[in-house]
C-alpha cells in the first residue's frame, strides 16, 4: 500500500475553455532511477543510456531527445558499459555476460560469459570486429564480433586486482586498462602488458583507483580517479605530463572530442571540468593541459559523460540528462556569437510514453509500474467550487487490484477497457489477459474478482510492445514485439489471435484504436504513419512523412481523423477518408508559435475532448494545453506569457503541474491529472557529497 | 658593470594603445617585450609587438576587466574580472585557439594582479581585503585575511621575498612571502567613503592635548591620532570593536558603525566618543562611550558606555573645559545634544565599592527648550556657562545645576542656529553664533548682538590658547578675526578646492615662525582644516614668491577700507563669486525695529524690564546724536544716515548702562577710525616688509587610489617634507629688497 495517498478533485478554469473537475492524482509512485552509462551512435544519431536497475534506453539525438523506446531492466542483470559496434549494441554486466541487444524486439540477442568473473568494462576496436571487456580476475577478455556473432576469443595475462575502465587505441592494437593503482598498456596480439604506470596514492594505506581511462591517437593517456585528479600521461615513455586536482572527490568519468583538443571530466563532486589542450612552448611536442571550465549543474554523482557533436551531456545519480554547449564552455567562439555561458539543458528522467491507462466510464485508471499493475478506484464528489477550490471527496480512491509479473519479469505494456472489464498486460515474450468484476464500485468496499483468460493453444498472441481494446470489447489490437500489427479476437474463455498484417516496420511504436473500432493508426521511428482498417483487414493509406518522429497519436471521436503530435511540436490532422491533411492542418501547419516550437519535452499524448470536437487536449510533462480549432492561432513572435492576455486564441495552456504523467478528459467535464511532484520525484535520492557553495 | 649608451637624437616612440585606461593595473608588457596587453571594459587587446598586430578577446555580458598581469614565463595572461573571477588566458596570440581558465575566490571585483618574479604564483587582491596567493599549476591558493582596507596594489620585490601591498586606507604593507608582515608605512588614513553625499569624517577633527596630536576619523570604526609636528599618524583607536566586513556587493555598501562624535576634556584624560549605526531598516544602534587614559598602558581605556544615549541624531559632544579662570575642583562634565530635543549633562561619579575603586560617568540632567531639536551646545572658557541651540534661540544654562539663564533670540533671522563659540580670553564676554546666512557675535553682558555679518558660515572653530575665531565659508573663504573686533586678522579666498569639513587649531612652539607675518594670529596655535576630498590642510608661510599673485590677493581687500572691514571683505568675497546678490549690509538693528523686537518676542525669554528700559531710552538718543556726528564728519552721507535702515559698522544697541555707555559708544566710533588707519598702515607695511605670501600646505592626503602606483607615493611623502622649510632671513631680505625697488620705482612715476 502506498504510505500517502493524494486524490484531490479540483476545479480547473482554463482560460474560459469551460470548467473541468480535476482528479488530481498523486499516488502514481513512479521513481526515476540513476543513470549508469551511456554511448553515442553517431551513424545512428542515438544514445544509448543504461539505468540502475538494468534498464536501457534509446534518446534519438535528431529529434531533439525524444525517448524513442525502453527496454525494462530485468533482476541481477546489471548494465556497466555499453558500446556500438555500428549499430549492434553490447552491454556488459556484473553478471559475468556480454549481451548484444535486439533493438527491435527489445530484448537480449546473443549473450556470452566472460569466463573470468564479473565484467566492469567493455571496448571496441576502431573497426568494430573485436570487443574487449575489462573484468573482476583482472584480466583482459577479447571477444569476437566479425560476422554478426560474438564469441569469445581469447585472454591477457591476469592481473592481481580488477579492471575497471578500459580503452582501446584508435589506431594501433593496443588496449589502455585502468585498475587498483595503476593503468597498463596491453599489446592486443601478445596479450602481455607493456607498460605500466604506478598512481600515486594521497594516503598511504589507501589505494587509488583509476575509475576512467581513456586512450589519444598521439598516445596521450587520460585517467580520472579516486584521488578527484585527472591525469594527463605520455603513453609512449610511460610518463606524467601534468596531474590537475580537478575534483573533490572520485573522477567517475572522463569524455575526448572528436578533435582530440578537449578532454571533460566528472565524478562524485558533480561539477564537470573541461581540459583544453594547448600548444605548451614552440619547437616542442610536449603536450599542455589546463583546467578551463567548470560547470556545476548536477545536484548527485555524474556517472556517465559524453561529447555528442557540439555539446556535453552527462548523467548520473540525480536521473537527469544535462546538454552543454561545448563552443560556450570552450575560448572566444561562443561569446562572439553572443551566446550566454548557461545554455545548458535538462532532460528529465520521466517517460515518454504514458504508463497510466484510464477506464473513463467507472472511473478506474491503471498504473503501470516495472514489475507490477496497479488498478484503483479514483475518489469522487459531488460538490462544485470555483477555480483553484479543493473538493471535499465523498470517498476516498481505492487500490482495487495489484498484479505482480512472475520471476522479476518486466512489463512493455498494458490496457484496460473504457468499463474496466477486461485487463491486459505484455511481458516480453507473452501477452497475458485478464476479465476483471467489479461490483459496488461506489461503496467503501467495492467487491473485486479477476480472471485470467488463457491464450488458446493453436494461436497464441505475440508479446506486445503497444496495445489497444476496440471499444466493443471484442478485439484488442496490439503491437507485437517484432513489429507487426496483430488483431487479437476475445472470447469469454480464451483469446486466439484473429490476424497478423505484414510487418511494414521494424520499430512501430504508437497504436491507437477509432472509437468504431473501424480503424488502427501506428506510428515507427521512420517517422512513418500507417493506418489500417480493422474490418476489412487492410492496409489503408501511410500519413506522408514529415522528417520528425511522431510523439502521440490519437483518432477524433467520429473516427475520421488522426491527429499527431510531432518532437518538432506540430500537430497535424489526417483526413482518414479523404486520405489528406485536413483543412485546419492545411491552414495552420506553419504558424505555429515560436515560444511553442522551442519547447524541449515533447507532447506525450494527444487527445479530442470527447465534449467538444474542435478541442484537442495535448500535455507533456511540464504543461497541459487545450488547443481550440475554431480559433486563430496567435502570432509567431508572442510568447506564452502573452499569450494569457489574449481573449480569443487557440492555446490555452496551463502550466500547474509539474511532470505531469497523464492527463485525459472524461465525459461530464471531468480531468484525470497524474502528477508526480519534483519534490517526491526525488525523494528517493541518495545523499550528495556536500558542496560548499559562497552565499548560503 | 651596467653601461650606458648614449643614444643620438631624441627616444623614438610609439603609440600602442589608443582609448587606453589610466590605470596601470590595465595594461601591461610582456617579458623581454614579446607582447604587450590592454583591458578595456570587456574586450582585451593583445599585441604582438614585432608584427604589432592586434587581437581581441572579449568575455561575457555582465563581466568587465578590471585588471591585467603577464606572466614572466610569457605562456600566460591573468585578467581580473568586477566579478570576482580571474581568468588566465593562453594561446592568446591566436583569437580563435585561445583556452581560458578560471580561478574564482574573490566575490567582488579585482582591483590588482601580480605574478611573483618566476611567474609560479600570482597575487591577487580586492575589496574583501584579503591578499590571495595562487598555484594555477596545482589549484593551491593560500589567504592572508583581515587586512583592514581592500587592496589596491601588489608589487613583487626583484628577488621574490618580499611582496608589498598598497592598501585603500593610505597603508603600504611589506609582506614576506609567507605572509608575515614585515613592515608598515602608514601615512593619514583615509576614510573609505566614496559617495559624494556622506561625510567622511563625521566626528571632525580635534585636538588631543596629552599627545599634542589630531584626532579623527580613521579606518571605519575607529579614530587615528595625527602628530601635525612629526607628520605622521600616531595610532589608530578601535572605539566600536567591530571587524571590518567587505560588502556583498559594492553598490550597497554594508552601513558600518562609525564613530560620529569625539571630544576631548582639557588635560586629556578623558576621551568621549559617540558610535552610530542605522541601515535605515533595523532599529538605529547608538553608544556614548567614555574613556580614560591610562597612563601605564599608554593607551586609553573604556570607562562607561551608555546605550542609546539619545533617541535621534547627536550634534555635539564636549567636556567642560578646566581654564585657570575657571573654579577650583570643578567636576568633571561633559554635554550631548541632539535632535531628540534634549540635551544631556554626564557627570564623572564615584562607583566605589568593596571590591574596588572606580569613577563612573553618568547622565546628571537633561535639558530641553520649548520642544525644539537641540543643535550644537558649547562651554565658556571657564565652564561656567553652557550654550545649547535650539532651532534659531541661542540658550544659555548654568551647567552645574542645569538652570536656565537666558535665551538668545534674534528675531530678524528666524534661521537654524548653526554653530556657537565663546569666546576666549580677552573676549570671554563674546558668543559667536552662525545661521544659514549670518554670523553673529553676541555680548553676552548685555545678551545683545556686538555684530553681524552676511556670511554663509560652514566651519567655526576657536584657538583654545588666544581669543581668535576662524570661520569657514561655504565659498571656501577662510576668515580670522578676534569676537570682539569685526576686523579680521587674516582672510585668504578658495583655500581649498572642496568643501571644508571641520577644523582645529593646534598649539606649538614656533612662536618665531610667526611673528610679524600676516599669519602672526598663528603664533600660538596653528589651524588646520580638512575638506572633503580628504586633505588635510594648514596655512603656513610661503618662500616661493613665484606665488605673490595670491599675496595681492590677500592685499588688495585692504584698498578702500570701509566702515566695517570684515563686512566689506566679505561681501567682497560673496561679490566676487555672486555679483548679483545684494550682501553688503552689516545688520543694525533699527530703532524701530527694536521695538518691535521688544515687543514681538515672547515676554518669558525678555530680560527685565528695568535691563530693557534703559537700553531703550539710550538708542533713542544716541540716534539723534550720531546722527548730528555722522552729518558733521561726512555730509555726503546724509541721505543714508537719514534712513532707518541705513548700514553701520556696529551694532547700536547694547552696552551696559546709561551715560557710561554713550561715552563709549563715541570713543568707539573714533577709535574705529582709527583702527581702521592702524589696520591700512599695518597691513601696508605688512605687505612691504614681509611680503608673507600664503601657501595653502597640503598635508599627505593621498590620492594613490587611482592614479598612482606604490613607488609614486614614496615621492610624495618626500615632497610633503619638502614644504616644510622655513623661511629664512635671507629670503626675507630678498623678497624686501625687490619690493623696494619696485615701491620707489613707483613713487617715481
């Protein structure tokens, strides 16, 4: 049982776009988890990032850090290092494996173990056909990845304590390896150490540890450890260039540009530290650095660092992704341009994609946590206030069921229908379904009975990455995880599938349902929209693209139209029947605002009022906005703070809550709001290292 | 051996830097000349000297330089920023490869850098006054806090050991170079006030006669101990005991404790000083503070402190001075008074008790006036009577049981009272008074006016050992002259060039120095006086005739002496810079118009009616018969004499009583014209014999703030000593010789 539950009703005045009720809910316990690691594909334009609890996921850096898909964290399978090999991507873990990801069906493709304990680090070589891993015996693991597979190749000689970074040189075979106290250059075709630098310790009986290491094309060897020191070597005479007390504390991670000039660093301490490399005396090629910048934006530990084109990102404890300008730490060429020093970005931890499911005609929503399903009865009142009151609930909201996956396994998705009859929830491999009673559901007590439905045997539905019920309950439509459409019949007694379309992608990741059950439209990373029709089990028409992935998609309630929301922030409206972008869309597409278009979170879901067609309600964690299709949109130039001046105008946007998870309407003029509040969000945080900070 | 070659032709010399800063910090020149740099607001332009081309770097919004160092090694550039930050910069030849580092301790803005010889450490100083010492290579940095004042130099010696520091407070400290300090060179220490509107020095300048030294304001909190004689600043006393706290940011200066009243008592034993604090939100702190000195300490020690001793602002504090006129044993007393409307009387008490023995000060009465806002209160020489102000009435009081005597009132002027003096010595009976506009001398026998004089008085002090008065104008005149004789003794115009603030006379002993000089009123104590630009100033004799212009200066008021000389000569003054005002009046009060005095002022402040009936009868006699004189002695003046308002050198009314009076009043008249002769002879052959010209001596006041470096205000000090050569006879004779030369040569033509 949640410890505090907060179900408010409130009433909400938006701008003369009517009154709504609000159920404010605040028991979705969400919790952000720290950020491990984290590698770019440049090729791909993606990053790769991997959580705490084993879960990875994938930011497309093109559309402007959309959070394209999640791949849930299973138990006692951690994720230490990640790395690209084009676009095959390998973690490994302390769970002794190397794993190659299937980025369409979201789970482990090929595994192999290390055979020398658990893995701390992994790297490839620059042409992508071997990976070394880093591990608890201290020894050196080279695995083979040349043809699509991965196996395991060979060993070095073992050292007597762990490694725990690893880099491998761009051009020559040699591999740089940080352990206990010292860092060692391997030759990758002896296997044998060839050098090793000794690091010195602050205290004597305390051993320093060399947490990140990486490896210059001049043979420049970089180290961050736990003294907070970033060293800067000569890796060919096994020398120290110059050692910068650059931390307070441990240097978790250390990042190089592409140009080989800038070096940034970061650790417990969470302030970033950029090393420019300068030209030290003429007619000499001993190598300076200096300290240059330091950026403190970070309230915990920094794990993870990357220079991605022109900017650091970094994350770490505090579960945010922050973007800097690289030009703006570096000299001169960002003041000329005017650019202020902070331009730096958060990117908050919270989901992309909505993880509540509301039954709108009883009242019941759905939350959706890793390994459990949560189904509660929402508060209700009758009573009515003025903007801003707090209704008195006449009762309070009601856990009703709480499902757990079995043997720890991740859910990708659920749904619940509009009558809260009929439950469904995908793991990775199986769809399991469920047909839920409820009965007095306004008493205090409400009686609650579930049933699960088994598959039938000669046609069991695929595991699902998305999936929606027709609204005649009859059908659920779903995503499957390898990316196909599949039509999935309901009977009291089982549930058979009914058809699979053709699989037109491969990374489909939005479906939703006309509420005549006549129509399915997906969406996939190729900014692709397709749309088929249910009843006569075709494909219909494709949206034409339009460069920018879809965040949200939605049919109108007469089912003639889709409406999607773009990470460009546009929303579009396809004429279904006439196979066209509607009249509004034709007339509005390129007028909207600025202020609007350079919103960073992106629009999480998408919907019509069901009260008023012409009202689409759209909200991403930060603000929720009524956008009313009669009206004009304002000027590009006015900002949202003049836009609340304006008496008529087609945004209406409200700014109350903060990371809001989901907001839908109901009929009768109600709002379901799922806030999670900064304060709770973070709640769960440990202790940062204390920083002092002039003023306080 | 060092040699020097003799170079043909004149030095030749180029311009590098056009729109440059005058501050030295701002620039600077590489080592062996590879380059050299200028701040400017937000860019820096750096050259490279051969090739003379420049390149510029600019930083942020919101940042400016403020200050430039090279390093010796020549990698490396450190710039201060009004932030607080120090950027050092390399590659700083190429516009686009330049790397930046900061160094940032400092909150508020940087006022100097300085590497040391090697360029392994850099020095940089501000306003938090405190010298930081850094190790970029290692991100060491080591502090050397509290040094009193913010820092406005660093230099580095030659040979690394020794750094020297150039502190806002007039202080240039020599530190080794692990921060122990070595030596200090301290010359008047400046206030750090810089907006114009505040007085830098709100408790004035006094005269403490145990150490024959000035006394005022000094580092925030305290009061210095000046020695004019020895030119050089005895101590500085810590009256609020509170440290100095740089504020956060430099346009809300942090409102410090300032000690805004100090008085001596006559010996100097005693010291009192009032202490005030108002930020203008919280409640207003404020504390009279007694303190004795004790003699095995050399030091003076706090006796009593009084919180809140008045509820609004103190305008006076002074002990009752000991004369040899004065009675035997009197106590000891001092008097507060401030806007609150009461003026307050301490007296020294015994506080003995079993355990020891101890004086105690402790208020004894309080006085108020009709509700006003008391202003300045004074002693007479002898501490028997004791003046307080109250708005325009002049009152004067019994101190020893607080009675009320009597009330000064001139009901012509209704202006705030300003200042009051008694007199001393031979005018003892005289109270000089200053309003907005007048400068008044009172009787105080007869409680009437001596005389008056049009004259925007801002500073009016006395010599404590002769009866002379110096006064102040607000066009920085300097006027001389003795209460009983509107003649003045000296006079000199614009002796400074801001505002003058207070001033004291000093006693010496260069009684010679003196004598038969213009300046011969200073025989007994010298003046001195300091103006708002924080100089401290004396007039003292000149040897330079180049100067002479400024002695006609002083000569020239003595051409067409007028009935009153003071009266003329300042109106003459007030002419000169405001020809459109109408000045030149020396009020007398018309016979009508004393009645109406008389009968217009509140009957309980009149004297009796017996003391008013015959000074009444009398002016209207004395009217008719002056009158008859005055048409004897200058016909062409009757038209004035005739009208009532006419202008006369004295003051009718007054004196004692009946006939005695009158002769008086006859044998003045005679004898002014005489005087007045006296005067015309005197000064013609004042000017002929001594041809005294004045220099206004500046004394150190520094202006190293800006414009000077730590090498420079050595040569000042040099130069202030240079001033003080005396004049020689030889000197003397020259300056005569030429002027009789030029004398006869004019009586010839």
């Amino acid at each position: 049982m949640p410890l505090h539950v907060f179900m408010v009703a409130e009433c909400e005045n938006t701008a003369k776009m009517g009154e709504f009720r609000v159920h404010h809910v605040r028991f979705f316990e969400w919790t952000p988890k720290s950020i491990q690691c984290m590698s770019y594909n440049s090729s791909k334009q993606r990053l790769a990032l991997s959580r705490c609890d084993g879960s990875l996921e994938l930011w497309s850096i093109k559309d402007g850090w959309y959070q394209e898909e999640i791949i849930p964290g299973i138990e006692d399978q951690s994720i230490e290092d990640l790395v690209w090999q084009g676009t095959r991507l390998f973690t490994a873990g302390l769970d002794g494996h190397i794993r190659e990801i299937d980025l369409v069906k979201l789970n482990t493709k090929k595994s192999c173990h290390s055979n020398a304990g658990p893995v701390w680090c992994l790297a490839s070589n620059s042409a992508g056909t071997r990976l070394a891993a880093g591990t608890e015996d201290g020894c050196v693991v080279l695995l083979d990845t040349e043809y699509n597979v991965l196996e395991y190749l060979t060993r070095f000689d073992s050292q007597d304590s762990r490694i725990l970074c690893i880099s491998w040189h761009s051009g020559e075979d040699l591999i740089v390896t940080g352990g206990i106290d010292n860092i060692r250059i391997w030759s990758v075709s002896s296997g044998k150490a060839m050098q090793r630098l000794t690091v010195a310790r602050t205290d004597k009986n305390k051993e320093t540890v060399i947490w990140s290491v990486i490896c210059l094309s001049d043979m420049t060897i970089v180290s961050g450890d736990s003294r907070g020191k970033t060293s800067f070597w000569n890796g060919r005479q096994g020398t120290l260039i110059k050692s910068i007390q650059s931390h307070k504390a441990d240097v978790y991670c250390l990042a190089v540009d592409s140009t080989e000039n800038i070096v940034v660093s970061s650790g417990i301490d969470s302030s970033v530290v950029q090393f420019n490399y300068i030209a030290a005396r003429e007619n000499s090629d001993w190598r300076d650095w200096v300290g240059t910048l330091v950026h403190n934006q970070h309230t915990h530990d920094v794990r993870a660092i990357q220079i991605i084109n022109k900017y650091v990102v970094t994350g770490g404890v505090d579960t945010n992704l922050i973007q800097f300008n690289l030009s703006s730490i570096g000299s001169d060429v960002g003041h000329k341009r005017h650019s202020s020093e902070n331009k730096w970005k958060r990117i908050t931890p919270v989901p992309q994609k909505s993880l509540v499911k509301v039954a709108g005609d009883v009242n019941v929503i759905l939350l959706q946590y890793t390994y459990h399903i949560e189904v509660w009865r929402l508060g209700f009142t009758q009573n009515t206030g003025n903007n801003g009151d707090i209704l008195p609930l006449r009762s309070n909201p009601i856990k009703l069921i709480q499902l757990k996956t079995k043997g720890g396994v991740p859910i990708f998705c659920s749904s619940i229908t509009q009558d809260a009859s009929f439950m469904s929830y995908s793991d990775c491999d199986t769809l399991r379904f469920y047909s839920i009673t409820l009965e007095n559901l306004t008493d205090i007590q409400p009686g609650v009975s579930m049933k699960k439905i088994t598959p039938a045997t000669d046609s069991p539905p695929d595991g699902a990455h998305c999936m929606c019920f027709t609204s005649d309950k009859t059908r659920l439509v779903t995503v499957t995880s390898s990316s196909c459409v599949q039509i999935c019949s309901i009977q009291p007694a089982s549930i058979s599938v009914e058809h699979t379309f053709p699989q037109l992608s491969e990374s489909l990741h939005l479906l939703d349902v006309s509420k005549d059950d006549q129509f399915a439209a997906v969406a996939d990373h190729d900014c692709n929209v397709h749309v088929y029709n249910l009843n006569s089990i075709q494909h219909v028409c494709s949206v034409p693209r339009q460069g920018h992935q879809v965040s949200a998609l939605s049919f109108s309630p007469d089912s003639k139209m889709v409406v999607m929301a773009y990470t460009n922030q546009k929303i579009f409206e396809f004429d279904v029947n006439q196979m066209e972008f509607s009249d509004w869309t034709k007339k509005h597409s390129q007028s909207f605002m600025n202020a609007w278009l350079k919103r960073k979170s992106k629009i999480t879901k998408i919907s019509y009022n069901p009260n008023n067609h012409n009202q689409l309600f759209l909200h991403d964690e930060q603000l929720f906005c009524i956008l009313d299709k009669t009206q004009n949109f304002p000027h590009i130039k006015r900002s949202f703070e003049e836009l609340k001046l304006e008496k008529t105008t087609a945004f209406h946007i409200c700014m109350k809550y903060k990371f809001l998870f989901h907001l839908e309407v109901l009929p009768d003029n109600w709002l379901v709001a799922v806030e999670r509040p900064q304060l709770d969000l973070y709640s769960s945080l440990p202790e940062a290292l204390k920083r002092k900070k002039f003023g306080t | 051996m060092m040699t020097i070659k003799k170079l043909k032709g004149p030095p030749r010399s180029t311009c590098l830097f056009q729109r440059c800063s005058n501050d030295v910090g701002k620039a600077c020149i590489g080592p062996k000349g590879s380059y050299c740099v200028m701040v400017n607001k937000k860019e820096m332009i750096v050259k490279n000297l051969p090739k003379n081309k420049p390149v510029k770097h600019r930083i942020d919004r919101k940042q400016e330089f403020t200050c430039v160092a090279g390093n010796p090694n020549g990698q490396c550039i450190a710039t201060g920023c009004n932030d607080g930050k120090i950027f050092l910069w390399y590659n700083f030849l190429s516009e686009d490869r330049a790397v930046k580092t900061v160094l940032h301790w400092h909150s508020l803005a940087l006022r100097e850098l300085c590497y040391t010889q090697d360029g392994s450490y850099l020095l940089s100083g501000g306003h938090e006054c405190v010298l930081v010492k850094w190790h970029p290579e290692s991100s060491y940095k080591d502090y050397m806090p509290r040094l009193g004042a913010p820092l406005n130099h660093i230099v580095c010696s030659p040979n690394n050991l020794l750094y020297a520091t150039c502190l806002n407070d007039n202080v240039i400290q020599l530190v080794t170079s692990n921060f122990d300090i070595q030596n200090v060179y301290q010359g008047l220490t400046r206030s750090p006030h810089v907006s114009n509107t505040s007085n830098p020095f709100p408790a004035g300048v006094t005269y403490d006669p145990r150490s024959e030294a000035l006394v005022l304001n000094g580092k925030p909190g305290h009061i210095q101990f000046y020695s004019v004689q020895e030119d050089k600043q005895l101590y500085n006393l810590d009256i609020v005991c509170q440290n100095y706290i740089s504020p956060e940011n430099l346009n809300t200066p942090l409102e410090v404790t300032e000690v805004i009243q100090a008085s001596f008592d006559s010996n100097g034993e005693w010291l009192a000083t009032i202490e005030y604090w108002n930020d203008g939100v919280m409640t207003p702190e404020m504390r009279l503070k007694f303190w004795q000195f004790n003699t095995e300490k050399q030091s003076f020690v706090l006796n009593t402190s009084v919180e809140m001793p008045h509820e609004d602002t103190v305008h006076s504090l002074v002990f009752r001075p000991v004369s040899s006129t004065s009675t035997p044993g009197m106590q000891h007393m001092a008097v507060t008074s401030s806007s609150d409307g009461k003026f307050k009387i301490w007296a020294l008490v015994d506080d003995t008790d079993i355990y020891r023995s101890n004086r105690k000060w402790t208020c004894e009465s309080v006085g108020f006036y009709r509700n006003l806002p008391a202003g300045k209160a004074a002693f007479s020489e002898d501490g028997s009577l004791l003046a307080v102000l109250f708005g325009s009435c002049i009152t004067v009081w019994n101190p020893e049981n607080n009675l009320f005597k009597v009330a000064l009132h001139n009901t012509m002027l209704q202006d705030t009272v300003k200042h009051v003096v008694f007199g001393n010595h031979g005018s003892s009976h005289c109270l000089v008074s200053t309003t907005e506009k007048t400068l008044t001398v009172w009787s105080l026998i007869s409680c009437s006016v001596l005389w008056s004089a049009s004259t925007q008085i801002v500073c009016l002090t006395k010599d404590p050992l002769t009866d002379i008065v110096a006064a102040f104008t607000s066009s920085r005149d300097l006027f001389v002259f003795r209460p009983i004789d509107p003649t003045p003794l000296f006079s000199h115009a614009e002796v400074s060039d801001s505002t003058i603030l207070s001033a004291a006379f000093v006693p010496h002993s260069k009684k010679s120095l003196y004598e038969k000089t213009t300046l011969s009123w200073q025989s007994q104590s010298e003046l001195y006086f300091l103006n708002k630009d924080q100089e401290l100033l004396a007039v003292s004799m000149e040897t330079d005739r180049k100067l002479a212009k400024k002695k006609e200066d002083v000569v020239s008021f003595e051409q067409n002496l007028p009935q009153s000389a003071l009266s003329l000569l300042m109106s003459h003054h007030s002419n000169k810079l405001r020809p459109h005002s109408s000045l030149n009046k020396v009020a007398r009060q018309p016979d009508g118009k004393f009645m109406k005095e008389m009968f217009s002022s509140a009957p309980h402040v009149q004297p009796s009616v017996t003391t008013l009936c015959q000074p009444f009868i009398q002016s209207l006699m004395i009217l008719s018969e002056e009158r008859r004189k005055q048409g004897q002695n200058d016909s062409d003046d009757d038209d004035l004499s005739e009208e009532e308002d006419d202008i006369r050198p004295y003051q009718t009314v007054s004196l004692d009583s009946g006939l005695e009076s009158d002769m008086e009043v006859d044998t003045v008249d005679t004898q002014s014209v005489e005087v007045i002769n006296n005067s015309k002879l005197q000064t013609e052959s004042d000017s002929d014999e001594n041809e005294a010209a004045v220099l206004i001596k500046k004394k150190t006041k520094n202006k190293l703030r800006n414009e000077t470096t730590v090498t420079a205000i050595c040569e000042k000090l040099d130069k202030v000593k240079m001033f003080e050569e005396k004049v020689t006879d030889e000197d003397l004779q020259e300056i005569f010789t030429q002027d009789y030369s030029w004398f006869s040569s004019s009586s010839k033509t």
